[in-house]
C-alpha cells in the first residue's frame, strides 16, 4: 500500500545522510540538510519536474524532490517508542497552477508520497490521482443526499450490499441521460457545457426524460394484498434489538458505595 497525502505549507522536512568521509571519527549524521517549504533557497533541485495544460488549471507545474523524511521526536504517536526512531523517506510533489476554477488565488500544494525514486510521470499521475478524490468524495455526497444512499434502516451488511446496486444503476441512467437532457440550472448557478450537464441537474430535467423512454417492462396488473399472517399464529421473526448499555449515574454511585462499605463484625452471646 502506498500513500498519499497533504502536508502543510510550513513543514520542515530533512534530506538523506551525506555519505561519511573515510578516517571520520564519530557519531555518523542520521539527517541531512533542511528543506523548509516556506523556503525555495532550501529546495534544491528537484529530481524531476512536469509542465502540463489542463482545462480548469491552466498550467500546471509539478516539482518532485526525492528521499525526503521528516525528524521524528517522542511525542504523540511515537511517545511509547523506544530507542532511536525510524526515517521515513517518501516523495515531496509541490504543485503551482495558473488558476482555480472558482476564480480565487491558487496556493501551492505540497503532497507527500510514501514511495521513493519517483519519476517525472509518477509525479504528473500523482496530483492528478490527489486532485480526482474531490470527485469521489462528491460522488457520495450525491449519493447520500439526493439519492437516499442512508435513507433506509438497513440492518445488515447483505441488504446494505442490495440496495447500494439499485443507487449505482440510477447513477447510471443520469449519466447516460446527459446528452438528452436540457440544462434546468437554478438563476445562481453558472451555464455548464452544451450536453454535459452534472447527475444534479440531469435528475430535475429527468421528469422531460421520462415519458419520452422506453419502457421495457410490461403494464402492472390488477391485483389485491397478500393475506398476511394467519390470525391467532406469532410472528416467528422478531425485530432484532440490541442492548445500549446505558449506566446511569445513580447505578455508578450505588455500585462504588456498596464496595466501599465494610461489613461489621456480628455480636455473639
């Protein structure tokens, strides 16, 4: 598994350990020179480096510097660790772009990548892996808020697993509706482009949609409710309920003043 991250505009990483001269007495450095991000004097020159044109970016420069780790110390995660620390070399990616999309003043992203020796293609197909998880997370936003994802009480994962396809296959149907559907974007929103609206608005244009499509199903018959449950026979399948295990503060107070208390000794004769 491999990682890839975000990290601060104001991180200080190390570079690797220069190589020990010969006939060198002492203790041999674990870290090398700084790297301050806030800092170009200290970059260096990066291993690789990519120019590439995008539609909502403009151009889009990515610089790679390799083998870089940050100076671990013994606190939070690494406060129970004994003896030396470990160094953690990755892949520092700083990436510049033209404009935003919203119009706003683009910073530098700095990412890191947990792998090593990254050429100038893994560094143009790593930002644009970064940059495609906004994408995903709002896909199921989408899911989740327009198209009833966690509507239902399901209670176990297979009827989860069930009612997930349904979700997938309408999300289909909006997207393969898009040439067909017109453009019903509320008076705030910007004009998106000819014949490629968002599943947002395909969805409010899809009641146009409908009538016009083929139904392959046949006409529903008439018909009349199940009998149910036989009268006078118990529903054999319960709704399954789960203890809480709520403790009241009475009950906790109770409970240390009962073994608190020493029993007394009982008089005889």
């Amino acid at each position: 598994m491999q990682v890839l991250g975000r990290m601060r505009s104001d991180r200080v990483l190390r570079r690797a350990a220069p190589p020990r001269e010969p006939h060198t007495m002492g203790r041999p450095p674990r870290h090398g020179g700084e790297s301050v991000f806030g800092d170009p004097a200290t970059w260096g020159t990066p291993d690789a480096q990519t120019v590439t044109g995008t539609r909502l970016y403009g151009k889009a420069t990515a610089q790679a510097w390799d083998r870089l780790h940050p100076r671990l110390t013994h606190r939070s995660a690494w406060a129970a660790q004994l003896g030396a620390l470990p160094v953690i070399e990755g892949t520092v990616i700083h990436l510049r772009v033209e404009r935003l999309p919203s119009g706003a003043v683009p910073k530098p992203v700095w990412l890191w990548w947990s792998d090593t020796g990254a050429t100038a293609e893994d560094a143009d197909r790593l930002w644009q892996v970064f940059l495609r998880r906004f994408d995903i997370e709002h896909t199921f936003r989408f899911f989740k808020q327009t198209l009833g994802r966690t509507c239902p009480k399901i209670r176990t994962p297979d009827a989860a697993d069930r009612w997930t396809w349904p979700i997938l296959a309408v999300y289909a149907q909006l997207r393969l509706a898009r040439p067909l559907a017109a453009d019903p974007r509320r008076p705030w929103e910007r004009p998106g482009e000819p014949h490629r609206p968002t599943p947002a608005r395909v969805r409010r244009d899809f009641r146009h949609l409908r009538p016009k499509a083929v139904c392959p199903a046949r006409a529903p018959k008439l018909t009349s409710p199940g009998p149910g449950r036989p009268p006078g026979r118990k529903n054999t399948r319960p709704t399954p309920r789960h203890d809480v295990h709520t403790v009241r503060k009475t009950d906790t107070a109770k409970r240390k003043k009962k073994t608190s208390t020493t029993p007394r000794p009982r008089r005889t004769g």
